[in-house]
C-alpha cells in the first residue's frame, strides 16, 4: 500500500458535498477551448444514448 493510499484511508470524506444532477447554464462567451470540447462531446454522447435507445427499444417491438 502507499503512501497516498495511506493518506487516503485517513481522511474523513463526511463533509464531502453530495453529486447532484444539475443543469448548468452554458456560456459561449465565457468559454475557453475545453469547455467547447466538452460541450461537443457531451452532445455527442447523448446523440449516441438517444441512437441505442432507438435502437433497443425496436428490438423489443
């Protein structure tokens, strides 16, 4: 085990805040180069959710 491992074990994760499902108000005027490459590829991921989900729901059908 290291040394980080270590350091993890004793740390107390309780006051973590709690992950949510948050919508985030995108602002291309802001935006820097990752943040556009993010937004590309989140749309891209849901365009492939929405396509299986096509897909998986005409093989139940």
């Amino acid at each position: 085990m290291s040394n980080r491992d270590l350091d993890l074990e004793k740390q107390n994760f309780a006051n973590l805040p709690i992950g949510k499902n948050e919508d985030v108000e995108f602002s291309e005027e802001n935006a820097d180069d990752a943040d556009r490459i993010a937004m590309k590829r989140a749309e891209e991921a849901d365009a492939r959710v929405q396509t299986n989900a096509k897909a998986q729901a005409q093989r139940l059908l």
